[in-house]
C-alpha cells in the first residue's frame, strides 16, 4: 500500500451515487480521490487515517463568478490580490474560481488577464484558480448594470483575440451580450477557443435569445440581473432563461439580487443541474459596511454611491448554498451539484472538479451538521481549518 495514501472513515459523505453513512474517502499522494465507499472499503496499513465522527465531507464549490473579496479585487492586477481572494473564499467554502474581469480600458484588462494568467501557474495559497471569466467589454450599455458606461464596446477580433492570448488561453467563460454589433461574430470567435460563452448585461428579446442559442451560448450571467426582464408578452432574455433547456443560468442567491420566491422559481423550472450559483462577490464582501471607492454595502447590500444599481454581492457560496435551502425547502444534497457539478461542467473541468469519485481532484469541504465549515481541502492540501476542527486523525 502507497505510504502516501490519506484514508477518511466515518463520513458522512455525499457523492455522485448518494450520501454514503460511515463513508470512506482514499486520496492518493497526488491529492486525486482514488476510491470512495462505504465501511467495508478496504485500505490496508501505513497509511494515514483521519476520522471525521460523523462529519459531512461534501465536495468543494466552484465559483465561476468573483471580482473579489476581503479587500482585494482581481481587477487589482497583483498576484497578492489573487491570494487574497482565494484565502478568503477558501473559508466559506470555494475550492476553485475564476477570477472575473470588469469592463474597463483595455490595457487595465490586459493587465488583470496577464496576472490571473501568472497566479495559475504559480498557484495560490487558498481556493484554486481555474482560469478567468471576461465579463465585459462587450456588453449593452442599456443592462450595464454597475459596469463602466464610458468603457462598455462592441466586440473587436483583434481585442478578442488579444484578451485571450493575454489569458494564456485560461479564459474559460465570457460574459457579452451577443445582440450588439459583432457580436455574432464574437460569440464564433470565443467558442473557437473552447471558451463557454453566457449572454449577459444583455436587452436581447426572447427571439434573440432563442437565435443565440443555435450559436452555441449556453449559459446566462446573474440571470434575472443585468437582462431584459420577463414580461408575459416579451418573456426576453430572463424568460428565455427559464424556457430553454440548453441555457444554464447563473444565480446569485443572497436574496438581494433576486428574490427569495424567484430563486424557488428558477429551481423548479430548471432543477438544480441546469442553475450555476456564484456569488458575484466584489471586493468589500467579508468587510464591514461603509464606503467603498464607488460603492456604498449597507447591511450587506452593495449599491452604486448614486443608488442606481446594484455593485455586485457580499454573498459566500456556503451562505448561498444556506439560503437556497432555506428558499426552496430542497435537501442539500439535491442542490449541491449546483455548486459543484454544474459550474465544472459549464467551465468544461468537470473532468478534474464538482464530484468525490475516483480519479477526481480531492477537493472538499468537512461541515458539521450545522453546515459550518470545518475545513477545506483544495487537491488533497489543507488550506482552512475553523477553531472548530475536532476530527482525529492518526497514523
């Protein structure tokens, strides 16, 4: 037996076949799961042995969508900002984002690229970095939202492409709004480069929204948000959303963004392996409120300092994950895979992330059954522990 093997037992364990009692989770030297089971998987000696009593061991959230947080933004161009985030994020429940973009000049993009780029290679100290998610430029200055008004443009091929050779080819998910001028053509350009594109800060009509989706879009940003709202005799983009089955839809659940009776909406529709959550988060999220440059967060809401729109969230994905529970009334292992399947597979990772099986990274999350976070596992590595970490373990 690999010296190397790290064994938990006694888990409460939640994977892809169901929730396993007294479940057992063998990680291989690499940190890759190499067998899950019930009591009678066998594991041999010398190996170590980590008893969790009884613990949730539930696989790690995978944020597709975060500017930030903790004070630090992605837009902040430094690798400290980086590690920042993904220490942050790390302590309530994200083992691996992307670092997501806002719209701003190009050389400021090109920098936040070129670093995210750099911080993946390198690694981080907390959460994972999968890649970037663009969101911006290429949006409709009408559903901007808290973007940049005087930066927002339509799509250009050569910026395009200069955006992704910035990335290293790590932009895994653009965010644009595909009824502008060229966006047709950017939406093409994108999927050349394997990237997954979402309509988003769009005013596209149903029809058009329809039309995108024989593109090849399949995935909506902060659905509801940002978008030409339902209307029964325009359902637009958010119906769009709720209608087709190729879309997923991207949901910040903080019961700010959207409504708690709307999230319980969107669950039914879709059922939780066509919802992405994320959090949106933005760089005052763990902060307390006040001012912060050109947002002002009151009791955890983030609004523009003229009150015109929302600026992003102070939501965590373990609270997202809270509240949807509490929004819709479903179990939590029905609504994982919304912060774990679901995002790996948008972002095409779903063959290394999202589930605890053989062959996966060992990312995840030991919860008590209050669902507070023990612990957090990022490829086999501890890179959280609460005060509260009370498993054993041994040789």
């Amino acid at each position: 037996m690999d010296n190397s093997l790290v064994v938990w037992i006694n888990a409460e364990l939640y994977t892809p076949e169901g929730v396993i009692k007294q479940g057992r989770m063998l990680i291989d030297g690499e940190g890759r799961i190499k067998a899950t089971g019930g009591p009678e998987l066998s594991y041999g000696e010398n190996v170590r042995i980590f008893d969790a009593e009884g613990l949730k061991i539930v696989p790690g959230f995978i944020d597709v969508h975060i500017h930030g947080g903790n004070g630090f933004h992605v837009m902040g161009g430094t690798y400290e900002d980086l590690d920042g985030i993904s220490k942050f994020h790390a302590r309530h429940g994200t083992t691996s984002f992307l670092a997501t973009t806002t719209t701003a000049a190009n050389e400021r993009i090109t920098k936040a690229l070129q670093c995210s780029a750099e911080a993946v290679q390198r690694g981080v100290s907390g959460a994972e970095i999968l890649g970037v998610h663009l969101e911006g430029p290429f949006l409709n200055v009408k559903r901007r939202g808290a973007q940049s008004k005087d930066e927002i443009r339509n799509p250009d091929a050569w910026e395009i492409e200069h955006y992704i050779q910035s990335a290293n080819q790590l932009i895994r998910l653009v965010t644009l709004a595909p009824e502008v001028e060229g966006g047709k053509e950017a939406v093409r350009h994108f999927l050349e480069h394997g990237v997954t594109v979402s309509a988003g800060h769009s005013d596209a009509t149903y029809e058009q929204a329809v039309a995108f989706i024989g593109q090849g879009v399949n995935h909506t940003t902060h659905h509801f948000n940002g978008m030409r709202p339902f209307h029964h005799r325009e359902p637009g983009l958010a119906g769009a959303g709720l209608m087709c089955p190729e879309l997923t839809t991207e949901l910040i659940a903080d019961g700010i963004h959207v409504h708690p009776a709307a999230v319980k909406l969107l669950f039914d529709v879709k059922s939780p392996m066509n919802v992405c959550m994320i959090t949106d988060a933005v760089t005052c999220c763990g902060l307390p409120d006040g001012e912060y440059g050109e947002v002002v967060m009151t009791a955890g809401q983030i609004y523009l300092k003229d009150g015109t729109s929302l600026a992003g969230s102070s939501l965590t994905m373990i609270q997202a994950l809270k509240n949807v529970i509490s929004y819709t009334g479903l179990p939590m292992e029905q609504i994982l895979p919304s912060l774990t399947r679901v995002p790996a597979r948008q972002i095409r990772m779903d063959h290394r992330k999202g589930t605890l099986e053989s062959g996966k990274d060992a990312d995840f999350l030991v919860m008590d059954h209050e669902l507070n976070i023990v612990s957090t596992f990022v490829v086999g590595r501890e890179v959280y522990q609460s005060k509260a970490g009370v498993y054993k373990h041994g040789n």
